[in-house]
C-alpha cells in the first residue's frame, strides 16, 4: 500500500497536513518559475564539490570521486580524531604535550614546536588548523595514539566508518607518499561531520593569524582575507596535489561548504572557492517539505484498534533545490510494517518519505506512528471491516 503527494508550491510554512486519500492540488502559479541556473565550470580544477551543510547534498561538482593527493587536506582526519580525543577525556585543552625529536624534525609547513619549549593540546589545535603545522598533527598523533603508524590506523578505520570511499591515509599531515589519496566528495564529507560533531572548531579555523613562540603566522586559508563569510576550513599543497581548497561560509544562517582540489595557485583556487559559493548562495535554497510531527498519512489495518494509525517524521525534512524547481514529496507505507500479534508502538517505523528533484531521489526519512496501535482481536477485526463497508 502506498501513496504520493505532490506539493506544487513549497510555502515557508509548509504546514499542509497530507492525509491518505488528500489528493486536492494547489494552485499554479500566475507566472512561469525561473530558468534553473546551471552552476559554474571550473576548467583549471581537476576536481570540485560544492555542498550545502544542511542537507548534505551536491550543488556542483566536477570529477568528484577522482581520487588525488589531499596535502594538508589530510588534517582535517587528524583534527576530527582530536576533537574526538578532547570530547572523550583523553586529551585536555590545557595539558602539556611532549615534543619528540620526531615530530621536531618533521618537514613543510610548521608552528616551529621543540622539546624544550613546552606547548599545550590547546596551542596545537591551532598550530595544526591555522599554521598547518605538520609538527603539530605529528605530536597530536603521538599524545592520542602513542605514535604515528597507531594513529593513521585510527584514521584509516573512522574514514571507512564515515564511508568515505575514495580516502586512504598514510600519514598525518599530508606530506606525499603513493597510498594517499582522497576525493572532493569525501573532503566535503569529512568537513561535514567535522563541524556537525565539533562545531567548536570553527572558533580556530576563523582566527587569520596565530602567534606561538613569538612567531606570529598568517593562516594558510587566504580565502578568510577575500569574504567576510569565509570562517574555515583547511587548504593544502603540495607538487603533487597542486593547490586544494576547502572553504565553508555562512550567509544569512545558510553554511555551504566548497571544495576545490588541484589549481594552479591559490589565487584560482580562492576564486574557484568563491565563485562555488556565491553560484550556491544565490542560485539555490533550502526548503522545508515536512515538519517534524507533521501527520502525511495513514496507516490502515483492520486488524488493529485502532485501525488507523497516522504516521509522522521524526525531523524536519528538509532539502535543498535550484531556484525555478520544486521538490516534490512521496510518501510510501508499507502495509507488512507490523507484526499484528504485537500490534505497533509508538514511534515505530512504517514507511518512507522521500524528496524528489527532476524525478530523482535526493532525500528520503523514516515515517513512525504517531500513536500505539493494539491488535484489535477476533471480534475487533471483524467489526473494523463491517466499518469500512456501512
């Protein structure tokens, strides 16, 4: 058993209740929608993605799983495993960090830490995001997993958690070697969950200088110094990789993030970045189609009382769309849901609501009863189908 709702035109409130047999359209209207704007075409990257925060879906890309070398792109695995170590209690802001002569001597960019200069987890959070300091994510690494071939397993085993498929770690700051690799798509995706899980490490990626043993070092994102939008996140270089970006902005309470892997420079790559972001902001937006506890159907069986048990979201189910297009909402119950001896509890899963876009799929949630439902019996059943019929 199943059913679909079309919404001709999202309102801001969206506060339609779509009940089973609410067939009634809404009105067109009065003149055509806009022309849907294609996004940009970055010829001097070899790979991009543009993402909305919200929503997790792709407003852009070019070659998105083609896998390259990220760079310094790889902290961004290194510092969501050090949030994680801070939020678990095994790392503290405040404490101390040794420094070994390993993570001492490390070579490319640095935040100039040594064994004799003591140095806190707090000023290598932001030696590694703001300075990029290869020494920093070594140290880190060290203080979390006792050394670096322990910690980039670490890596390796929440890359494949967060089903990030076109990554492979080999170090923990991103200096070349042949078995390191990642995609745009999964930088989107790890920055994603980053700033989701620790939101916190957004108050490090804004700063635009650091200062540690009086060395005061601008930050390695320049696209911080073009947009006042910009507050994060990471970029990286090297020969190999070329000049990657991964730059997130907030305009208007909206956060999208771009990802511009392989330019020539970091001029092309902040104008890269940029012109993702503004093609974002202002050819797309975010809608609401359903409200969490929005009753959008019925669920019907004679055989429990009561017979009809409305169905609901759990969240808000929102997607993000190209201005001039209108998702539509599909909403399917599966009538073999329950096991009727047990009748339903509230909150159980009894179907899908999907969004669609052109006519595909780009996001789908749970729909759960609203109510609990017992088996209704002999008797019961038998009078809920002499109902349906008076």
């Amino acid at each position: 058993m199943s059913f679909c709702f079309r919404i001709g035109r999202l309102r801001a409130a969206l506060g339609v209740a779509l009940l089973l047999g609410a067939t009634r359209a809404v009105a067109a209207p009065a003149a055509l929608p806009p022309p849907v704007i294609a996004p940009p075409v970055l010829h001097d990257a070899r790979s991009y993605v543009l993402m909305d925060f919200q929503t997790g879906q792709v407003l852009a890309q070019k070659a998105p799983n083609l896998q390259l070398p990220p760079a310094s792109l790889t902290k961004l695995m290194t510092a969501y495993l050090a949030y994680g170590a801070l939020a678990d209690g095994k790392l503290r802001w405040s404490e101390t960090v040794p420094v070994s002569k390993v993570a001492w001597h490390t070579g490319g960019s640095s935040m100039f830490i040594q064994p004799a200069l003591p140095v806190t987890v707090d000023q290598l959070m932001h030696g590694l995001i703001i300075d990029s300091g290869n020494d920093a994510a070594v140290a880190l690494a060290q203080a979390i997993a006792g050394s670096r071939a322990a910690f980039v397993a670490q890596m390796n085993t929440t890359a494949a958690a967060l089903k990030l498929t076109g990554t492979h770690y080999s170090d923990v700051d991103g200096l070349p070697r042949p078995d390191l690799h990642t995609s745009a798509l999964d930088i989107a995706r790890l920055s994603r969950a980053l700033i989701q899980r620790y939101p916190q490490v957004i108050d490090i990626s804004r700063i635009k200088t650091y200062r540690y043993a009086g060395i005061t070092q601008r930050s390695w994102n320049p696209a911080l110094f073009h947009h006042p939008s910009v507050d994060g996140l990471k970029t990286g270089h090297t020969r190999a990789a070329g000049y990657c970006m991964d730059v997130t902005a907030v305009r208007g309470g909206r956060r999208l993030i771009a990802v511009v892997m392989g330019t020539p420079n970091w001029a092309t790559g902040v104008s890269d970045s940029l012109s993702l972001l503004d093609y974002g902001y202002r050819f797309t937006r975010n809608h609401t189609v359903a409200k969490p506890g929005q009753t959008l159907g019925v669920y019907r069986n004679v055989g429990l009382q009561p017979d009809k048990v409305p169905v609901e979201l759990g969240t808000a189910l929102t997607v993000t769309a190209p201005r001039g297009e209108r998702p539509q909402l599909h909403v399917s119950i599966d009538p073999g849901a329950t096991a009727l001896a047990g009748g339903i509890h509230k909150g159980q899963v009894l179907g899908m609501a999907t969004v669609t876009l052109a006519g595909k799929p780009v996001a789908e949630a749970p729909l759960r009863a609203a109510v609990a439902a017992a088996p209704a019996g002999f008797f019961g059943t038998l009078w809920n189908r002499l109902r349906q019929h008076l």
